[in-house]
C-alpha cells in the first residue's frame, strides 16, 4: 500500500487547463462594464436626489452618504492640479488596455477589469463634469468613520489593487503562470 501512494505521488500532475481567452477578455470586460456602469448610476442618483454637502445617515454611526465634488485625489490631495490626475488615469486605462492580450488568468482579469471600470468611471467625471472638460471635481458620497469620502470606482480600483497584490504576494503572473520562486516554496517544482 505504501509502494502505491509512492508510485501516485511520483506521478507527474497534469497542469490546470488555462481559461479560454475569449472566456477571460469576457469576464474582462464584463468587470470592467459593471464597475463603470455602477459607478456612474450611483454618481447620477447622489447629484439628482442630494444635495451637495447633504450628509444622510445610513448605517449610523458607520455609514453615511455624504455628497461633495473632489478635485483633488484621495484624501482631497492636489486640488490644484486636477488636470494631471485626468492624463494618469487615461495613461492608466490605455496601459491596461495593452496588458489584456497577456490575461491568462481569471483574477486577474477580475482586477483588470475593476481597475479600468474604476479609472474610467473617476475619467468621466473629470472629462465631463464642472468646472471644465479635464477638470471636472469627482462625485463622492461614500463615507466611513476617519476615513476619506470615496464612490464606487474608488472602491474598484482599490479593490483591484488588493487583488493584485494578492496574486503578486502568491507568484502568480498575469498570464495565469506560477512564478519559479514560488513554485519551489510550494514544492510545485
């Protein structure tokens, strides 16, 4: 009995068949579709039911909306230069954009797909809302406690990062290979 759980754990392991490409350029997209969409729906829904500067409790004293125009990055960062935070996240989007013909993976089609819907969901609101075109103020509602107030492209992309850093952390490449330093840890080798 011994010999024969020897002789299976001899035996090579057949590899996991890789996601079928149009199979990963869907879920792609379809993240990338939901997170925009999403985002830009909750957007509309604050500017049509709220007003700016309006705070609504939701789950007291964890959650509120809390509707205000951010020019700035996180935290209200670099208000004056608004302008620059449009040409990074079109920078951002276009860079992703080339990376998608190396997907090989799910998660990471999942983040990628986050991190354009939420880079193109911020782009929107900078392109096409006031005060001008490339420098409009980002629609924020999202409020926590000592937390800055954030939308849902924020929480995609943040998102997308995490898991990019979880798939980073585990050796996982974007085309869905394991790195060969992990693989020895793991005893994958």
């Amino acid at each position: 009995m011994t010999d024969e759980l020897a002789a299976d754990a001899a035996r090579p392991v057949p590899p996991t068949p890789r996601p079928r490409r149009g199979v990963l350029l869907s879920l792609f997209a379809g993240f990338a579709v939901f997170a925009y969409v999403l985002d830009q729906l909750t957007k509309l829904w604050v500017t049509s039911t709220m007003v700016e500067g309006e705070r609504i409790p939701v789950l007291p004293p964890v959650l509120h909306w809390y509707f205000i125009r951010n020019s700035g990055a996180a935290f209200s960062i670099g208000e004056n230069v608004t302008w620059v935070f449009s040409i990074i996240m079109a920078a951002v989007a276009i860079a992703i954009l080339f990376q998608v013909r190396k997907l090989g993976s799910r998660w990471w089609s999942l983040a990628l797909g986050l991190l354009l819907g939420g880079a193109l969901g911020n782009l929107t609101d900078r392109l096409f809302r006031e005060p001008s075109f490339g420098m409009g103020h980002v629609v924020d509602f999202i409020q926590l406690p000592n937390f800055a107030i954030f939308n849902i492209a924020d929480s995609a992309v943040v998102s997308a990062v995490a898991i990019i850093c979880i798939l980073t952390l585990r050796g996982i490449s974007m085309d869905g290979t394991r790195l060969a330093a992990h693989k020895e840890k793991s005893g994958d080798a």
